[in-house]
C-alpha cells in the first residue's frame, strides 16, 4: 500500500492540538487527515470561563459540520472516519476548571471533555506541574483521579511534575497518559520525560503521546519531521509498540500574546519559561503536513501495522479502556 492510501486508510489521531479555534484549522485538519484530535479548552480558564470557551466550539462546530464533528466516544471516532470528518475531543490542559467541586468532573464529562491534564506547569489544588518543586497528589487529588476513572475522563500527565505523576499513575485505576512529550535522554528540559518516567507509566498500563514542540526537541528550531521521527522510535523502544502515539502540540494560528498567557502563572503572574521563536519541524511545519509524518516513519524502516498503532489505533484502544465505549 502507498503512503498516502496507508494515511488515507488509516486513522489518524494527535492527542494534543492548542490551535487557534476557527474555520481554519478545521480546513487544515481535513487537508492532513485528521481522524481525530484532543483539543484544549481550557487552561488557566476557571468553571465559567471554561464553560464560555465550550460554548463558543460548539457554536464553531455547528456552523462547520461539514468539516468536523464531536467526539464522546470511540465510536464517534470511527464515524468521523465513515463521514469523511475530523473527531473533536474536547480536553482541558489543567484540572483549574474543576476549581474546588468533584461534582464539576462528570457535568464536564457530559460537556464532552474527555481527557484532562491534571496540572499546567505549577501548584494547583491537585497537585504539581513540572516547572516548581512537587508536594506530590493531594489528598483531594485523589479524590478527583477517583471520579476521573469513574466517569471516563483521561488523565493526562504531561505538564505534571514527576512526583505527582508517578503518584497519579499509582492512584489511577484506567490507564493515564502523557498526552505531548518527549524524551529527556534526546535533550533535558523540565517537560521532557526520562527514561525511567517513560517506562513506569508504560509498565502500569499507561500510554504516551510524542510531541514535536521544538523548544523541547534535541535540535530545536532546526528540527525536521525525521527529527520528530528520531523522537517517536525513542520512546518507543522503551514503551514498546503498543503504547505509543501522536501528540504534536501544534499552536497553529497563536500569536504571541497566547505564548505570553501560556508561560506566565495563571497566565499573568510570574514567569515560568520563554520558549525563544515557535517553528515547527521542516515537513510538518502545519496539520495540513501530517501525510509527511506516516512517510517518514514508513521511511524510517518502521512496518505498516506499526505505523497504524503509532498514528491513531493505539489511541483508540486506550481511550476505549478509560471511556468504556
């Protein structure tokens, strides 16, 4: 089978987009054969701020139904497939929108949220992100990974500090994930995950997504789409096949001051980071490029049925373990 008959057939999945929302993006998912996408709604935003944000995708999707369609269940994904439509999974980069009510995990469940990054960069009330020193899983943190797993919401640890990951990947009865990183043993920074990291959650049923955000990649602004590739058979090797996917953290269509809101505290207060210039690997530089992406690993000696895994069957089944449906 050619590349892109194998991309045509295939499903595709990124587990984590933060594009700007418009009738652009959704053009562009379909241009690169977006199955499926996890889309971030909410990260510094509290309840009602995040319920707005929800408000205005699904207005979004309503007036471009054509293009995409909401995604609760695994299901709806290969019906995304069966209609010629990009799947939107709605998914939050921090547990903020929960603020102090469990009861709020299960309305946003029925919003349509179904995967959730515990912790963005720092302190909340569940537990730590990766940029300041980790306190570990609160005790109401337990409480919130308990209704997680209950109601069918992913637990998503990528900007989570290490100690409350491991303490997540414990706690947690479905399987979590790291929906966008890459590997400390390529290049170390605060996002990137060892080895040991990579392997603990694999080894308790969890699941990564590789991300191609060149701030974290081994040759940053220079990065290619085989750079990437590098990246993906890495962690690979550690996770094995089965436990490996797409997470590109694409920002198509941000402008600076989104950067700006992203690296600050609650995203006005100290700063945590500078990423430096925001480019893309050459070859997938947009969503439009993804074919380029099922070319390189095919290029990269890896067989079909694994580049089915890696670019969206895995996902499926790990959502399917933790949605039930």
């Amino acid at each position: 089978m050619s590349t892109s008959s194998l991309h045509d057939d295939a499903i595709i999945i990124d587990g984590l987009i933060i594009a700007k929302w418009d009738r652009a993006l959704f053009e562009d998912m379909r241009k690169g054969g977006l199955t499926a996408a996890n889309c971030t709604v909410s990260v510094w935003e509290d309840f009602e701020s995040t319920v707005d944000n929800i408000v205005a995708v699904n207005q979004l999707m309503r007036d471009n139904a054509e293009l995409v369609r909401p995604v609760h269940t695994t299901r709806d994904i290969t019906r995304a497939k069966e209609e010629g439509k990009t799947g939107i999974i709605l998914g939050f980069q921090n547990a903020y929108a929960f603020e102090d009510k469990l009861g709020y995990i299960e309305i946003f469940k029925k919003l349509g949220v179904g995967i959730t990054q515990l912790c963005y960069n720092t302190q909340n009330l569940v537990g730590t992100g990766c940029y300041e020193r980790d306190g570990g899983l609160s005790g109401y943190g337990r409480e919130v990974i308990a209704e997680m797993n209950r109601v069918g919401m992913m637990c998503d640890l990528s900007h989570v500090g290490s100690k409350t990951s491991e303490e997540i990947i414990l706690e947690s009865s479905k399987p979590v994930c790291y929906s966008h990183c890459l590997p400390s043993g390529l290049k170390e920074h605060p996002r990137n995950k060892s080895d040991e990291e990579l392997k603990f959650i694999a080894d308790h049923g969890g699941f990564v997504g590789v991300t191609m955000f060149t701030p974290f990649l081994k040759a940053g602004v220079n990065a290619t789409v085989e750079d990437y590739v590098e990246a993906i058979v890495y962690i690979m090797n550690i996770v094995g096949e089965d436990a490996i996917g797409i997470g590109t953290d694409f920002t198509q269509g941000q402008d600076e001051a989104f950067f700006e809101w992203l690296t600050h505290d609650k995203g006005y207060a100290r700063r945590l980071t500078r990423f430096g210039e925001i480019i893309n690997p050459k070859g997938i530089r947009t969503i439009g490029e993804f074919p380029n992406l099922t070319q390189a690993l095919l290029d990269h000696g890896l067989s079909e049925p694994v580049v089915r895994k890696i670019m969206g069957e895995n996902w499926v089944r790990t959502l399917k373990d933790v949605w039930g449906e």
